[in-house]
C-alpha cells in the first residue's frame, strides 16, 4: 500500500515546517488580505500557526508583509490580527 505524501508549509511566524492541516493560511491578492480556510483562495499564501506567540513574532518581524510580496499598512495588519484570534487554538 502507498503511504500518502503529507504537505508541509512553514509557519511566518516560529520559522518551523509543520502539516500543512495544522496552519491557517494568509493570502494576499491585488492588495487585500484575508484569512483563507479552504486553500484555494487566489494570490499569494503565507501559513502560520494558531497561536498568538507566532501571530507576534511574524508581526514584529513583518513577515507577513514581505512574503505575500506586498505593503500593508497598521490598519490591515491589525484587522487580521484580530480575525486570526478566532481561530487561535487554546493549549
């Protein structure tokens, strides 16, 4: 029997490869971003974590930014912090 390949994606925000089902994808298009839950939104990706440590660090390191090649400003940048608390996993 073949093993299926399990996707990997490192997160922005802790710099470490993880199952791509465990990441909450971030894609950038045409100068909007918005959290993608089904991965197959158009545009750019970025994938983090859920959870606010890498959220901050991937916010101090503008990481975000950078790898969806594009510029956002504090409002954006605080919109989707707030919309990716919903989807924070509690320890």
């Amino acid at each position: 029997m073949k093993t299926k390949k399990i996707p990997m994606r490192r997160c922005v925000g802790c710099m470490e490869s993880k199952p791509k089902g465990q990441l909450l994808r971030i894609a950038g298009f045409e100068g909007e971003v918005s959290i993608d839950l089904t991965g197959k939104a158009k545009g750019r990706g970025v994938y983090l974590c859920p959870d606010t440590q890498c959220f901050e660090k991937a916010q101090k390191r503008r990481a975000i930014g950078r790898n969806l090649e594009m510029e956002l400003n504090a409002e954006q940048l605080e919109k989707l912090f707030e919309e990716l608390k919903k989807y924070e996993k509690k320890d």
